[in-house]
C-alpha cells in the first residue's frame, strides 16, 4: 500500500508544534472569556446578609398570615 506510514515521520514535529500552539490559543482564550463571564456576575451576598435576608422573609409571611 502507498501512502501509508508506520510511526512519525521527521518533519511531522512541525504540524504537532502548530496544532499544539492553536489549543494553547484556544484554551487561553476559554479562560479569558470564562474570566470575563465570572466578574460580571453580581458576587453571592456575605454571610451576614444572607442571614437579614432570611428573617425578612419570614417576618413578611407571619404578617401575610
């Protein structure tokens, strides 16, 4: 059969290098967009707060009973 090789060749270290640059790239670039993504969520209320917003609850349901 032609065409048909067994192992790597010499020069297929330079398509490994290309392809290994471009999912550098790319997960660089997932990271990014996933970075962005985080900060422009609001960040979860202190602990504290959560806590205030707990007994304002349940006051508002005794009053509606």
């Amino acid at each position: 059969m032609t065409g048909v090789t067994r192992g790597f060749e010499k020069e297929d270290w330079a398509g490994f290098f290309l392809v290994t640059i471009v999912f550098v790239v790319w997960a660089a670039l997932g990271v990014f967009i996933y970075y962005l993504f985080r900060k422009s969520k609001a960040p979860p209320p202190d602990y504290a707060e959560f806590l205030d917003l707990q007994e304002d609850n349940e006051e508002e349901r005794m009053w509606k009973n």
